[in-house]
C-alpha cells in the first residue's frame, strides 16, 4: 500500500483476525532503496474482534491447587483444542505452562533438553520458553488461546511462571543468548498469546509473572535468573517500542525464607533482603506497586497495571496460629496495595513446605469477605504483636 508523502501519515486497511500477528511499518524510498522509518507496529487493540467480554473474578481471595475446586491452576499448553482436560478443569485464573508435550510449542533452543548446556539451571522443571519464534509455533500457541479464551472459564491468563527465571522457561543458553534475547523470545511469545486470547474475550487479563527476587544484582547466578526489576524494565521497553497493550503483572511475594511463616521475626540476612527491597515480600509489596506507577508503565488508558499475587505460600509448620496471622496479614497486604486478586497455596508442597490451613489458619481465611472479618484481622495483629498493620507492611 502506498500513500502521499506527509510529515503524519495515516493508512487505514481492513482489521481481520488473519492481521492479529503482523506487524506494520512505514517505508520511505532512500537513494532509491525502500528504507524502513520508524519502528515496527504490532495490532494494539485485538478486544474491538472479540465476541465475549466476561472481566476478572470479583474474589479478592482464592486458593491455588490441581483441581477445578480452586480458582486458579496451572494448564499444560500442547498446541490445540483443550488437550483432553474437561473444561471445567479451567479455573478462573490460569497460567498457562510449556511442559514440553509439543515440540512445535517449544523454542528452537529448548527443544534438545537439557544437555550440553554450557551454562546449565540448577535445577531442571520440565518447563520450557514458549515458541513464537517460527510461524508454526506462533499458529499453534494463538490456536490454543484462542480456543482457551473463546471456550473457556478462565479469565485472568498468566503467560508461563516466573519468567525472570530460566528454568522455569528454559532455552539452551549458546552462543548469542543473553537476558536481553531472552526477554525478546519471552516478549514475542506474550504479545501472540495477548492478540489472541483478547481477540476472543475482550475483557480477559493477560499478565507476566515474576518471582520474588526484585533487585539482588547477584552475580553468581546470572545464568539462572534475572532480578524481577530487570525484567519488567526490559519487557516494557519492548512491548512499548512495538505498540503498548494492557499487560499485567502477577508476583510471587514469598516470605524469606519460605520456610518461614513467622515474618515478623526473621534473621539479619533475610531482614536485609527485605528492608533493602532485594527482594520482594507482603511486607515491602509497595515497592512494586510503586514501581509500576511510574508512566512509562502505565497501561495504555493511564491507569496502573493490573497486579495480582498468584501465588502466596504460608507454612503450617508453625503452628496454625503463626499460619493464620500470616494469611492475615497477606490478604491485608493485597488489598491495602491494590492487588485484584491473592491466591494462597493450600496443599502440600514437601518436607518443610506444607501449605495446607490448618485449624485457626482456616478459620481466619474463611472469614474473609464475612462479617467475622475484622475479628480475626484484630486477632491477627494481636499474634504478631502489633496495633496497627503499617508497623509491618508497607
């Protein structure tokens, strides 16, 4: 398509679904070579396709585990249709996950596993950074999104796992591999997968998800993660050079370390980790908050981003006293910084890792959203030995 030469040029075509993965740029004629100006634009409105408009779950509180009983779990991509799994396995909030069942799914430099990695995780969880790196794996993510979003119960889409972390999205890291093309691969596979699902459901949530190690600059594990900070500043600056859409942002703010239900006394390191904001807890939450505030985060209509904590792990090994006034004082913690959603493990994760409520831990979350509500909030502040929540959370 060609159009007169002007200082703002507007060019207008059909919007069809067939656009929703193109990108669009302007060229001009330099020494009689067509030359590029400006940068590259990707379909920033996908929703204005979409038949369905069903918004994010009203509960700000929620319960993550492997069945349908709960309002979130994890959902293993395999590149078509519902892979089997009755629909009403789909929660309301999902993350959608590479296992690894579908190589044409999975990145070029994740599909030889594991080996020969010069630089390997230190740990290895099967799960793998999304493909949109050839037209095939883009037809077979956008193909099951959209068939997700269209059929589905889910509303809230997190795309992968703590993707500031390898080996929760592993490529092979070879020659030309860096955090910077990492977050590319990563950013490409999101902006698919967002065009898709809002193509389908106007009102859907698509969101990154980050872990709780915000600013560390640990260099010894460069190979493994990149600080969460790093990682938004990075994502940001690419999916706003290719056209801002409505991402949002789901965190992992564990206490440190997770062992530790009891937050309110830790030791000197972790303390340190936390006062310095190197990492991300309920008790510093703000911080992120704030960051995101910032305008050249801003959503696309001016508004902050939409912010969840999806997965919120509290140990029983305590006692169900210290557990509930954990609970407590994370639900307190989402909701005094604006969270829309905070979805507490509930099941058993291991030796030291037993996420199960138990008795008064129970009690107090159940109460949430009931008239029994502020009493167990007083009781909880009364456990860790406070009058007002400020004194630990900010």
């Amino acid at each position: 398509m060609t159009l007169p030469m002007t200082a703002d040029p507007v060019v207008t075509f059909p919007y069809t679904s067939a656009r929703l993965y193109e990108k669009f740029v302007f060229a001009t004629i330099k020494g009689g070579v067509p030359t590029i100006a400006g940068n590259p634009q990707f379909i920033t409105n996908p929703e204005v396709l979409a038949d369905k408009n069903v918004s994010r779950p009203a509960s700000l509180h929620g319960l993550q585990g492997p069945t349908h009983q709960y309002q979130f779990n994890n959902y293993p991509l395999q590149g078509g249709a519902n892979n089997g799994y009755p629909i009403a396995y789909l929660a309301k909030t999902v993350a959608l996950l590479n296992n690894s069942g579908n190589a044409t799914i999975t990145h070029p430099l994740g599909r030889s596993g594991y080996g020969g990695d010069p630089h390997p995780v230190d740990q290895q969880f099967n799960v793998f950074m999304l493909n949109a790196a050839d037209q095939a794996g883009v037809n077979a993510l956008t193909s099951e999104a959209s068939w997700l979003a269209r059929n589905g119960s889910a509303d809230v889409f997190i795309i992968g796992n703590e993707v500031n972390v390898r080996k929760w999205n592993y490529i092979q890291w070879q020659n030309g591999v860096s955090w910077d093309y990492y977050v590319d691969q990563y950013a490409d596979a999101f902006r698919v997968m967002y065009n898709a699902i809002k193509s389908q459901n106007a009102g859907a949530e698509v969101l990154i998800c980050i872990d709780q190690c915000w600013d560390r600059n640990r260099d010894a594990d460069r190979y493994n993660y990149i600080d969460g900070k790093d990682f938004c500043d990075k994502f940001n600056a690419i999916i706003s050079a290719g056209g801002n859409i409505d991402w949002g942002i789901s965190i992992h703010p564990h206490p440190v370390p997770l062992t530790n239900a009891k937050f309110w006394e830790t030791g000197s390191y972790e303390r340190a980790q936390i006062d310095s904001n190197k990492m991300i807890t309920i008790e510093n939450l703000s911080v992120v908050v704030n960051y995101l505030s910032q305008p050249q985060f801003l959503a696309p209509d001016g508004s902050r981003r939409y912010m969840i904590d999806s997965e919120q792990g509290l140990v029983n090994t305590q006692g169900d006293a210290v557990q509930g006034a954990a609970i407590a004082a994370a639900y307190e913690s989402a909701r005094r910084n604006g969270l829309s959603q905070i979805i507490f493990l509930g099941d058993n994760h291991g030796p030291g890792l037993d996420y199960t409520m138990i008795g008064q831990a129970a009690a107090v979350y159940n109460s949430f959203g009931t008239p029994q509500e502020a009493a167990y909030m007083e009781w909880a502040k009364s456990v860790i030995g406070i009058s007002d929540w400020s004194q630990v959370l900010r």
